[in-house]
C-alpha cells in the first residue's frame, strides 16, 4: 500500500494555481532536495574527515597554508571559467533547450559544449604549470618562502584537476537540468572520499622517507614531514576531481555525444552572454575578494587561512544541506516555469519560489543557531587531536560563531539569486554583488587592527547581508511579490523557537559538559550527539506550538516517503 502524498500550500497565491499540479511539484522539489542534502551530508561528513586527517597530520603549519593555496588557484579559475556557468548560464540555458526544442537538440548542445571546455581548460593547465612560481606570491604575499616555494610545487599537481573538474560541470549541469540529481548529489562524496583514502595512503609513508640526496628530483618536497605528507593531499585532490568526473557518466549514456567543433551554436551564445555578469562577479570574488581576504588573514596568526578555511569547512555544512539543496533542487524547476512564459507559469514560479524561502528559513534559523551554540565542543571534536591544539579550537570556534551571524542571509540569498538565473536575468545579481563587495571591503579594512583574523568573519556577515536585502526588494518588485508576507511569519516563528532552542542549550550545556566530560574523543562525541539530539527535539517541540506549517508539511511528506 502506498501512502498518499500530504498536499499543502499556506501561500496565498497558491489558490491561483492548478493546485494538483502544484502539489506534485511541491512533492518533487521536496524529493530531489532530500536526495540533494542526503548527498551534502554524507559529502559535508567525508569533507571534515578529510578536515580532521589534514588537522592531526599536519596541524595550522605553513604546509597547510601552501596546500590551500596551491587548491585556491586552480578552484578560483574553475570558478571563474565553469563553475558559475552552471547555475548562472547552463542550467537556465539546457532547461529552455529541453522545453522549446527537446532533447536531442541538448545532446548536440552539450557535444559542442564539452570540446569547447576541453580546448580552453588545457591550454590553462599548461600556462598554470608554466607560470607557478609568479602565481603564488600572487596570492600569499604573507608567505615566508619555504611556504611559498612548498606552494609552487603543490600547484604543479593539482592544476591538471581544472579539466576534469570543468568537465564534471558539464556533466551534473546537464542532469540537473534534466532534473536528474543523484549522481551529482553524491559527486562530492566521492571527492572527498578519495582525498581521504589517497592521504591516508600516502602520507604517512612518504613521511618515513629520510631527507633525499641533493639533485634528486623530489628532494624539494622532502624537506619536513609536515612539508612530505602535504603532497599526498594534493595528489589526492587530482584523484578525486577525476573520480567525480567519471561518477557522472552513467547517468549521461555518453553514447548520445559526439565531439563538436560547432562553437557557434545559439545555445552557446546563450550560455555566453548570460555568463558576462556572472563573469564579473566571480572575477570580483577571485581577483579581490579571495586574495584580499588571504593577504589579510596572512599577516594575522600562524595557519590564519587555515583557520579561516576549517570555520568555513563547518559552515558550510548547514548551508550545503539546505540552502544549496534546496535551491539546487528548485532551480531547473523555476527555469522551465519561467521559458513557458504562460499566466498560469508565471503564478506557478511564484508558488514554487515562495514554498523555497519557507522551507530554506524554517531549517537554517535552527541549523545555525544549534552550531552557533555547540561551536566548541564540535570544534574540538573534529579537529582538536594530534597538532591542532586547544587554543587552535577557541580561535576556529569564534570565527565560526561569527561566520554564523550571515549565515541565515547567505541561504534565503542564493535562493533568490537562483530565482534571477531561472528568469535569465544575471545582470541585477551581479550589480547587487558589486555593492555588497563594497561593504565586505570596507567592513574587513575599518575592523582589521580591532579584530584582527575575525574582521574577516564580521565583513563577511555584513556581505551576505546586503546581497540578501537588495535581492529579495528587487525580486520583490519585479514578481509583484512572492508570498513575502508568509515568508515573514515563517521566519519569525522560525527564529523564535530557535531562540527558545539557545535559551535552554545554554542554560542546561555546562552541566550537560560535566555530566559527560571530555576527556576522550569517545567522550567528546557522545557530548555532541546528546546535545544534537535533545536541542533537535527542544527545537521540534517549539515547532509545534508555534505551528509552523512548512515543519509539519516536511515531517508528513518524509512520512508518506517512509510507508511508501
């Protein structure tokens, strides 16, 4: 027996719509978001393993500072080049290919698509494995020069991952669009995975290499374990880009493409005139946010950019399980409402928008609010072994705490930025970024000799903040709303039984720390779980007599799903 889908829709616009095809549409999107964020917690759980291993290897030392920096480089030009092609430019693109012109126009969308990547990310590799050594000080003025030559090196390995990792793009970004989103849910997962397994691997056993005789080709890498067991790491990080890439062919039935030099097709115009926005915020972000952001937290403490990478390794946990999940989930949606440019598609994108931000704020209000609470003890859990010490943890918690602050802003945000892509509208997004860059600029400048490393954290919030106001007023405007008055109400009750959650976890917390103690990592995680466990239901509990439908409408849908 299969049990009946629960339909519900608060939204008073949703009386507009054909309300059977709304429900299902709702069910959907609650079902791929599921899958989405099954994926981004198994992904997020393997991300701070892999966290946890660089942490009790190497600690916050300079050979991780280099590792950051020889990721960052190849990862702010994927961004820059392919990354934001997905959201901003493919999926928008593919989804309107896939409604008007149907699928066997996408196959030779997408055949044109791959050779053009191709073409482009190897000259790249080449030039980055040429011009290594002027790069890096680039980007880590700070550096002392054995971090800075350590970096080069680590460069040169993990630069050919920008083909494999740009093809994976083309690929998860033609099976979302075809709303097919398993295989790349659980993309990272294997990412993670083989950084792990090829560490794990590697590192310990090349630390046991003595010093190697001078002339030797790996004599500049073996200079220090710390220094030895980092190149492990970056061999991993190829692996896995290469890993993701082969994960998502299965689901293509490659089969159906055939290489294509026909760079002129209408589809690619399209993809390339709506990237040009998208394009200047991303060259923002990479030429001025990201190495700003590393100059400042370099000139701070030892492993400041490691410190500053682990807070935004944990929050990115609560954001990847519902924020990106969700709007990743709705997005392909929200395009074809949009390209069928009928009346009733038009209400329907409304509906759909507006059931997004309810559910992204019922969830990230309590999500971050708990991790805002237990920032230490989940700290020191994770990280707290081997080099990494006690003061490291006090130090990753606050700038976790205050990367908190932004975080409820950065998730309805991106929904709403999705929302502007699925309408082929990129421009306003970017002109919006342009300013809160601003803010973020000013903001880290003004605090920097007050605060120091956290400035960084503070500006960041302020960021998010402005990009998610201006957003969600223009937006707004165009779409003549969007159940902003429900969205309110949903967010308030949200935010209240969050803060009755925070009131009984900092009152009961102490005792609860030395009931259980934390004298072991055994310890220590039992303490994480409890307080997870009875905050989560605190949180539930408040739920319900607050009502918050979009809570009750997710538990019966899940329900439903189990019996089913």
């Amino acid at each position: 027996m299969t049990a009946e889908t629960p339909s519900w829709s608060p939204d008073p616009i949703a009386d507009t719509t054909e309300p059977g095809e709304q429900e299902r549409t709702n069910a959907r999107l609650a079902g791929a978001s599921g899958i989405l964020a099954l994926g981004n917690i198994c992904s997020r759980l393997l991300g701070l393993a892999r966290e946890i291993v660089l942490t009790y290897l190497f600690g916050a030392s300079g050979a991780v500072d280099a590792l950051q920096v020889a990721i960052i480089v190849p990862k702010a030009i994927y961004d820059l080049l392919i990354g934001g092609h997905v959201n901003g430019a493919f999926v928008p693109v593919l989804s309107d290919v896939i409604t008007t012109r149907g699928k066997a126009e996408l196959w030779r969308v997408i055949s044109a698509l791959i050779s053009l990547v191709i073409a482009i990310l190897a000259l790249l590799v080449l030039l980055l494995e040429l011009f290594a050594p002027q790069i890096v000080p680039l980007v880590a003025p700070g550096a002392d020069f054995g971090t800075q030559r350590l970096a080069v090196e680590l460069l040169r390995l993990t630069a050919p991952a920008l083909i494999f990792m740009s093809l994976f793009a083309v690929f998860s970004g033609t099976l979302v669009a075809l709303r097919s989103f398993t295989l790349p849910a659980f993309a990272g997962v294997v990412f993670n995975a083989c950084i792990v397994i090829v560490t794990l691997a590697l590192a310990p056993s090349l630390a046991l290499i003595p010093q190697l005789e001078r002339g030797s080709l790996l004599a500049p890498f073996i200079v220090a374990r710390p220094s030895v067991g980092i190149m492990a790491v970056a061999v991993g990080w190829l692996v896995g880009a290469l890993a993701q890439m082969l994960l998502q062919m299965p689901g293509l039935r490659l089969r159906r493409l055939r290489l294509s030099l026909n760079w002129r097709h209408p589809a690619l115009k399209s993809i390339g005139l709506l990237y040009i926005p998208v394009m200047l915020s991303l060259v923002m972000d990479t030429l001025i946010i990201r190495p700003f952001s590393y100059n400042l937290a370099s000139q701070t403490i030892e492993g400041g950019i490691a410190i500053m990478n682990w807070a935004t390794t944990l929050v990115q946990f609560p954001q990847g399980l519902v924020a990106t999940a969700i709007s990743v989930a709705i997005l392909p949606t929200l395009a074809r409402q949009s390209a069928e440019m009928t009346e009733a598609a038009q209400r329907a994108f409304k509906d759909t928008l507006g059931l997004g931000l309810r559910l992204t704020s019922t969830l990230i209000l309590p999500a971050a609010t708990g991790l805002f609470v237990l920032a230490v003890p989940i700290v020191a859990l994770l990280f707290e072994n081997g080099a990494f010490l006690a003061a490291d943890t006090q130090v990753t918690a606050t700038a976790l705490r205050l990367y908190l602050i932004g975080l409820p802003f950065a998730a309805l945000d991106l929904l709403l930025v999705y929302a502007f892509y699925a309408r082929k509208d990129t421009l306003r997004p970017a002109l919006v970024g342009i300013v809160s860059l601003v803010c973020y600029l000013a903001a880290a400048l003004l605090l920097f000799e007050r605060f120091g490393l956290f400035s960084l954290m503070i500006a960041d919030s302020v960021k998010h903040f402005t990009h998610a106001s201006i957003s969600g007023i223009l937006l707004w405007r165009r779409l003549d709303g969007f159940g902003s008055q429900w969205l309110a109400r949903t967010s308030l009750k949200s935010a209240l039984a969050s803060l009755i959650m925070a009131g009984f976890a900092f009152a009961t917390l102490p005792a609860l720390m030395q009931w259980i103690g934390a004298a072991s990592i055994a310890r220590e995680a039992l303490l994480v779980g409890v307080c997870a466990l009875l905050y989560g239901a605190v949180f539930l509990l408040a739920a319900r007599m607050l009502k918050i439908q979009e809570l009750s409408w997710l538990l019966k849908l899940l329900r439903a799903r189990l019996v089913g």
